[in-house]
C-alpha cells in the first residue's frame, strides 16, 4: 500500500464531496471511507474519528459542509453550497451552446468545465440540454479564442492591434482583402453582438469609429505603438448602429402601426425605452431618435413592411422607396 498523507486524504475528501454530494444526496462515513479506497488503494484504511476530524478541518476553513441525520441517527455529510445554481448553469450552457463564435471544440470544453462546477447527480440533468450540441452552426477557426484575448488585452493596455482581414467567396474560399496588406487600428472595445465579436477601433487618423467581424480577421497580433483613448459609449455606438453597417449619424423619425403594442417593444428592443414616442390617432406612433442611416437601417426597417413608414430624414426616405423599387421589380421583370 502507498503510503497516503493527512494532506492528500483531505483534499481527496473534499473532491468527493463537491463531486457526489449536494442538497438531496449525502454520503455516510462508511460511503466515504469506501470512496476514498476506490480513489486511493484497495489496501487503504482510515478510522471514522480521522474522517470527522478531517470534515471539522475543512468546516474550520469555511468549506459549508453540512451534517444530517439519517436512518437510525447516521451521521451524512454533504455540500450542498456551489457557485452556481442548476439555472444559472443551464443559462451558460445555453450561451456556450449557440454562440457561434465559439468552436464546437471549445464549446464541449467549456460545457464540461461548467458540469464541474456541480454534483455528478444535478450534471446529470444537463445531458439533455447539451446532447444536441454536434448539430449547431459553429465556427471552425480555432484562433478565434486568442485573438479574442489579444484584442482585450489591447484595450485594456491601449496599445494597437494589427490584423489581416477578409471574407469568404461562392467557392467557400477565404479571401484576403486588400491583397493580405495589414490593418493597424487603434481598439477600443469588442462588442459580441448576434452572436459574433466585433473589434469597435479607429483606422489610422480618421475621425469615425470602424467595426471589423473577429472572425473574419487573421494573424491578430499587438504592436508597440500606444494610443490615447478618447471617450466612447459602446452602448450608444451598438444601438446607432444597424446590423453593423457604416453611416453618418442623424435624427431620424419612424411612424409604426401599434399592432397589439408588438411594434412599441420591436422599438424598446432595438433602441431602449429612452427614445421619444408620440402616439397617433388610429392606432399608430411615432418614434424619434438618433440612428446611423445606412443600408443595414434600411434592411432594418424593410423587415416591418407596411407597418413602418420613413418620416425623416429624406435621405432615409428616398433610400427606403429605391430599394422596394428594385424589389418590385425583381419579382415583376420578364
């Protein structure tokens, strides 16, 4: 028998408890014993006075083990107390699950980092959630993870980044822009918005914001040069922004039809509740608010139909009725 000391028998004890015990299943004395000799040897021994004695020292410690009392008076022992509960574990699940951004590697990785964090008996109630896991979209690049942890490091350490960037083409091929020529922007934030990161920077001495999609960027690596940060609202730059396109920032004013307030909470989610509503006779309302006009504002609100017309500006208006035109057209040409 290999000699096992005070020092590992404890921590051994501890293991199995956070891995076997929780609020509806405790463990005896004798369960333990009989756990520890399948962890340690068959040959291994040890007296119910050095277990309790072991769980009073980590009880001393400020590990919450709890004592009960079973049938005839047993003495079980369990831990019930976990960092996280069976619904915040479920919600983290879910969010490592669908984030497309995170590979399918990872993503089975992670999940059973967060089963840990639980008894083996409540992990069990997870399995179901996650057996659909090989199923989901995900991405395939492996570096994303570490550009994601350079460009946060960037951030915080206001240095800048530098990064090839690109796109894919019909043939499923990945396409450099710019013939591979290096971007060198300064970061300010990333933003994981539908379930992709965007980098928020600023590209050599222009006054606007950019925005580039995480995946679609190569060989993200830090430089030596640093930059002063200016302020900046990531809040406020994300809900200007539509589906991520570019455009200049404007007044813009929206009439929606007040379908069973369904319309009043489309706006709530995309804009907040500050925004200025003004109701209408007929069941319709205004909204008012600063927005940048784009393409992705105008496919924004094409997704509404006739239940949102453009008001102002007249630049909004006039892109809205060129591109229902090219619609009508598309599905009215010979």
């Amino acid at each position: 028998m290999k000699d096992i000391s005070g020092k590992a028998r404890l921590l051994k004890l501890l293991e199995i408890l956070e891995r076997e015990t929780d609020e509806e299943h405790q463990l005896s004395l004798a369960d333990l014993e009989q756990k520890l000799i399948v962890e340690f040897d068959q040959n291994f021994s040890v007296g119910k006075k050095a277990l309790i004695s072991d769980i009073k020292a980590l009880q001393e410690i400020g590990i919450d083990i709890i004592e009960s009392k079973g049938k005839f008076g047993q003495k079980l022992y369990s831990y019930p107390h976990r960092l996280f509960e069976l619904h915040e574990l479920r919600m983290l699940i879910d969010a490592v699950m669908y984030s497309y951004f995170i590979t399918k590697e990872d993503a089975k990785t992670l999940i059973k980092k967060l089963q840990k964090q639980t008894s083996c008996h409540v992990s069990k109630k997870l399995d179901e959630q996650i057996k659909h896991l090989d199923s989901v979209n995900k991405a395939e690049n492996q570096k994303l993870k570490y550009y994601v942890d350079t460009i946060y490091t960037a951030c915080s350490e206001m240095q800048m980044i530098r990064f090839q960037y690109g796109k894919y083409n019909l043939d499923k091929e990945f396409v450099l822009k710019k013939n591979g020529e290096w971007y060198e922007v300064k970061p300010y934030a990333l933003v994981w918005w539908q379930n992709n990161y965007y980098l928020v920077a600023k590209y050599g001495e222009e006054k606007d914001f950019r925005h580039y999609r995480v995946d679609r960027m190569r060989k993200v690596e830090m430089t030596n040069q640093s930059f002063s940060r200016e302020l900046f609202n990531v809040a406020d730059y994300v809900n200007k922004t539509f589906h991520m396109f570019h455009g200049e920032e404007k007044p813009i004013q929206i009439q929606f039809e007040n379908d069973d307030n369904n319309f009043v909470n489309v706006v709530f989610d995309r804009f907040g509740k500050d925004v200025f509503i003004e109701k209408l006779q007929d069941n319709y309302f205004i909204v008012t608010t600063n927005a940048k006009v784009s393409q992705g504002l105008v496919n924004w609100i094409l997704t509404w139909g006739s239940k949102a017309k453009v008001l102002s500006p007249q630049e909004l208006v006039e892109d809205v009725i060129a591109e229902t035109k090219k619609m009508y057209e598309l599905y009215h040409s010979g």
